[in-house]
C-alpha cells in the first residue's frame, strides 16, 4: 500500500494554495500533517482522494491515478468533516449503509462496532437513538471516523480527527488508530493541529506552511525532539513565502 | 464496488427515511407546511371553481370568463408553489457528498442523482398536473399529447427552478429571511389581484400552460425552454456532485 504525489498543484482564482513537488507515503506509517490555517494541509486530503481536480500534477494509490480510476475507493476509508455524514440517519443505519456499500456483512459489521464500542460510548447504537444530526459534534465526529475505518481500508485519510472530541475520546481515538494501523498495516494519512497528539501518534510528521511542505520528519525515536522543534516553529512562525 | 442495482436499492431506503424525517432547513420547517397548504387550497379552489363555480357563472354570469378565472388562479399557485419549493431543496453536493468518500464509482453518483431529482420532481408533477385535470371544463379535452407537454414541462421547470433556489437559498439562509421572503411571495401571489407585476406574470404563465394542451407552436417553444433551461442546470448539479471544492 503507498500513496505517491507527483508535480502536484492546486489553484483557485491564480492563487496557489497547494504546490508539492514529490512525496510517498507508505503502509504501517502514520502521518499528520500539521500547520497553520491554510496551509494546505486540507486540499492535500482533497486532492488524495480525487474531492478536487489539480491544477497540475497527480496522485497515485497503489500505482493508480486516482483522478483516473475508482478501484482505488475499495480501500481507502476516509473523514473529513461532517458534511460526509447522513445526518437523517440514526448512527446504526449509517454505519449499516457504509458497511453495505463496502461489502462488509452483519458478522463483520457487529464485530467492528463492538471493537469500537468504547470510543462510540454515548453516540447511541440502539434503535432507540436519535439522529446523527441530533447529536453533540464530538459524537458525530465519532460516528464518521468509525465508519471511515469499517471494513478495515488499507489507506485511510481523517481530516482534523481530534477536534471536538473530550479528552478521554482523543486518548481513545490514539490508541484505536495506533491499534488499527499495526492490525491492518495499513496507512493513516491524519491533520491536526494538535501538536502533542501528532508527536505521540505519528510516526511521521509533515509541515505545510504556504501550500509547501517544509519539513517532512521521522518520528521514531525523536519524539520528544521534533514536538520541540514544531512548537517553537508554531511559536515563532516564519514569514509566508 | 458495490452493484447499481443494491445501489438503487439503499438510495430510495435513503431517500424515504430522508421524506419521513423532514430532512429540511429550519426556514423549511416553517415553509413546508405552508406549501401543504397552499397545495390543499390550490385542490379545494381548482374543484370548487371547475365543479361548482364555473358552471353557475356560466348560467348567471354568461358575460364572466371563468375559464380565466382559473387559468390565472393556477398560474399563481403554480408560481408561489414553485417558489416555495426552493427553500426546501438542499444543494446537491451536500446530498452527494457521503457517497464521495465510499466505493461508488462517480457515474452512479450522477446517475443516483438524476433519479432522486426525478422522483422529488414526480409529486409536483403529479399534483399540477391532477388539479389540471381535475378541472373539467379546461382539460376535458385535452390529448395525451396536450397532457404529457404539461407533465414534461413541469418536470423541467422544476429542475431549472431547483437550481435557480440554489443562491436564493443562500440569500434566505437566515431563518427569519427566510420566512419573510415566503410570506412576501405568499401575500404577492395569493392576496394581491392580478394587476400586479407577479400576477400578470404568473397569469402569462397559467394562459400558456393552459395553451400546452393543444399542442402548439407556444407550447412546444415553453416546453423547450424549460427543457434548454435545465440543460445548464443538470450541468451544474453533476459538477456539484463531483466537485465539492469549497475552499
């Protein structure tokens, strides 16, 4: 499983908000991309999952142009706001449509919930519960990340995944992404701008400032060194280029 | 990926879930039993007028044009009804947007699309065209032909008219705009005597609709304007169904 970004451009109205030269992600990585607000890091998303057509360039999953073929969706799950939810569902039947839809079966789907149960505490999977729309925004946050990793995709792509969520469902959300990855080895692409949540998930960090990615690191084993770096990056930014 | 036929299958389970749960705007909520209404009185004045109304002013009133009568009061509900309905539609790609991020390739997605813009499109059509043939005394006549033209071209106004309310949702988004454009449209449409701008308009609209049954050269060039109007139209629902870019 690998993502591979080549000449990769995005404008709107002559202004370039996205320009990536090259860049690879690769299974069992976990990846946040961090930076300010607009920075890119959300067309980055876009653009991988064929949301928005580049300006120039293209992206690959598995050696496939995926502004040019769709087999590509058969393994890739993503999130990336709740305007990908159908709020007039309640939580089960959404999940139940995703699951449809990606071909995955009662047995399976039963399964995965329960895996989950504990992070979907409180969003209510009963017949009973209310609307997706009637829920908080952390708990629909919950319910689009969940049905993003049903069916176990081998890529999947979160767009800002700690935000809304309580303290204890961002320290769940860790450890479920953390166990995800080494049980399906699969590749998380994630923003955020939480820097300590990045350090502590990813095993690769990438900062986007100006539609560039100006620092791509390795977080095995430095941790604590590139989360120093980042803040006092983020504490002292540099002019835009 | 997943078959079109189970495809079809989850999207009218999707799609009758989203009629029984209201799925509207909060202006809408307002709006939607308004429009109920206003279909009722529209059904009650149709019958009243063609079963009732009609023929005693043709005995008493001989000099009154009933026919007119109708022609116009139809054009007003037509018009305030469509209006109406503006409000009550969500842009497409928020609709899409969900099936963006799964397994469904694009061309079932605009595929799905047209189906559920059809079928949101059959009850208006249903409707106007059975109060128009409920009214005997203008239809009793008309040809299948004369009949599918009035179906067609509701069918089409009501895409152009789902677009058209896609900025003037924009404009109304805020709840209280919202309801005060609709009572605006409402009062012009059904309080204010036709002399005025709208109801010349929306009787100019009535008399050649009404002219749709017949079969001729106005009526076909309304039905292809309707049908040339929503050609750009479904070009912009299918490019919001695929491209969601809103940075």
């Amino acid at each position: 499983m690998h993502i591979e970004i080549a000449e990769l451009s995005k404008e709107y109205g002559g202004r370039r908000v996205l320009n990536v030269d090259r860049l690879s992600f690769h299974a069992t990585e976990i990846v946040g991309l961090v930076g300010n607000n607009g920075a890119g890091k959300t067309t980055l998303l876009r653009l991988m999952l064929d949301l928005v057509r580049a300006t120039s360039g293209e992206v690959r999953s598995n050696d496939r142009v995926v502004s040019r073929s769709e087999e590509w969706k058969e393994y890739t799950g993503a999130y990336l706001g709740e305007s990908f939810l159908i709020d007039y569902l309640k939580p089960r039947e959404f999940f139940e449509f995703v699951a449809e839809v990606r071909g995955v079966d009662g047995t399976e789907l039963a399964r995965g919930l329960n895996r989950y149960s504990g992070f979907l505490e409180g969003t209510g999977l009963d017949t009973r519960a209310p609307l997706i729309r009637g829920l908080s925004e952390g708990n629909r946050q919950k319910i689009g990340i969940i049905a993003a990793l049903l069916g176990d995709p081998r890529t999947v792509i979160l767009d800002e995944p700690f935000a809304n969520l309580d303290p204890t469902s961002q320290y769940l959300l860790k450890s479920l992404l953390r166990e995800y990855c080494l049980r399906t080895r699969s590749l998380i692409v994630l923003s955020s701008h939480n820097l300590v949540h990045v350090a502590d998930l990813c095993s690769r960090v990438m900062l986007l400032e100006g539609g560039k990615i100006i620092r791509d690191d390795s977080l095995l084993g430095r941790e604590e060194e590139v989360l120093s770096s980042l803040e006092r990056y983020f504490a002292s930014p540099l002019p835009p280029p | 990926m997943i078959s079109t036929g189970r495809l079809v299958v989850l999207e009218v389970s999707l799609l009758w879930k989203r009629y029984v749960r209201n799925v509207v705007s909060p202006a809408a909520r307002v709006l939607r039993p308004t429009l109920w209404l206003l279909q009722a009185f529209a059904v009650v004045n149709c019958l009243a007028i063609g079963y009732f109304l009609e023929p005693i002013l043709r005995i008493f009133l001989p000099q009154c044009d009933g026919v007119s009568l109708v022609e116009a009061h139809l054009g007003q509900v037509f018009l305030a009804f469509c209006v109406l309905r503006l409000f009550l539609e969500k842009p497409p790609s928020l609709i899409v947007r969900p099936m963006l991020v799964l397994p469904v390739a694009k061309t079932m997605i605009i595929g799905l699309h047209g189906i559920r813009m059809s079928l949101t499109a059959i009850p208006l059509g249903l409707l106007l065209g059975g109060v128009a043939f409920w009214y005997r005394s203008i239809l009793s006549s008309s040809t299948v032909t004369g009949s599918s033209f009035w179906l067609v071209g509701f069918v089409a106004l009501h895409h152009l008219f789902v677009v058209l309310g896609i900025p003037l949702r924009l404009l109304a988004s805020d709840f209280s705009r919202a309801v005060a454009v609709s009572s605006v449209i409402l009062v012009l449409t059904l309080v204010v005597p036709t002399m005025d701008m709208l109801g010349t308009a929306s009787q100019q609209l009535a008399v050649l609709f009404f002219r749709l049954r017949h079969g001729d050269a106005i009526a076909l060039a309304i039905c292809g304007l309707a049908l040339f109007g929503s050609i750009p139209g479904v070009a912009f629902l299918v490019k919001g169904s695929l491209n969601i870019d809103t940075h």
